[in-house]
C-alpha cells in the first residue's frame, strides 16, 4: 500500500500506517454492505492480492468491486481476471446481484484491462475526476451485468 507506485494507482496521498490498516479490517467485520476475499496461489498458498464488492445494494441488486494485487511478481499472470471472474460467479449466484461496477483510473490502463478480460465493459469516462500525484486524471466506468440481467 506504501510504496509510491502503489499509492498512485489507489489515489492515496498518504501513507497507510500500521494501526489505520487494522482499523479497516476490524470494521470490515462489521459491515454487511461488502464481501472481501483473498487471492491465493493455488500451488503454495502465498497471499496474491484482493478483491471484494464494495457498497452492495441489495435492492438495485449492484456492487462496485475493487481489485489489487500489491506484489508486482503476482501481475500479468492472469490471476486478476481469473480472481475477478470468481467474485463475479459468486455476486451472480449467491448474492443474485444483476450488475457489478468498476472506477478504474486513466493512467492504470493494466486494471482497465484486466476488468475487460473479465467481461467489464466501459460504460463512460468521468473526465479529470481525480487527483492522483499533481493532476487530475479520468476515469472510467467499467460494469458486467448477470447473464440473466435484462
């Protein structure tokens, strides 16, 4: 999370210490409006990177969903897509969501990507949205609708 190149890509002007990531996980505890899920390597169980649904709403039956990988060594495998696809299966099923959304920044264009392996498509750019280091950059709206979704 601390490392410039990281913070960048999450639009974090701060660092993240100790005692604030902890914080985060505790409530996350508490929460009934995400759903967070580790990544890990199949052959060694080593800790890859996250992803979750963020903000669910259950009677739009929606979800923003969030990705990262902090470890450069896990990206440009697959295992995002592969990781975004469960957790879609999983929003569709389980959770009978009918629509997922992603804000993934301009200068990230690795994420806007991956979310397009995974069946997100653009919907529309929120134009200088964001201010990430000393500009401000766009920002695109990705979404995948259920199979079902009409």
């Amino acid at each position: 999370m601390n490392e410039p190149d990281m913070m960048r890509l999450l639009g974090r002007h701060t660092r993240v210490d100790p005692d604030e990531h902890r914080q985060w996980f505790e409530r996350l505890k508490n929460r009934d409006d995400c759903r967070y899920f580790a990544v890990e390597a199949v052959e060694s169980a080593d800790h890859l990177g996250n992803v979750w649904l963020w903000d669910i709403n259950a009677v739009d039956r929606k979800a923003e969903v969030r990705v990262l990988f902090g470890d450069e060594a896990a990206r440009n495998r697959g295992f995002g897509t592969e990781a975004l696809n469960m957790l879609a299966d999983l929003a569709f099923s389980a959770l009978r969501l009918r629509r997922l959304y992603a804000y993934v920044f301009a200068t990230n264009p690795r994420a806007k990507r991956v979310f397009e392996k995974a069946g997100f498509t653009v919907e529309g750019v929120l134009r200088k949205d964001r201010w990430i280091a000393d500009e401000f950059v766009d920002v695109y709206v990705l979404a995948r609708l259920a199979s079902n979704a009409s």
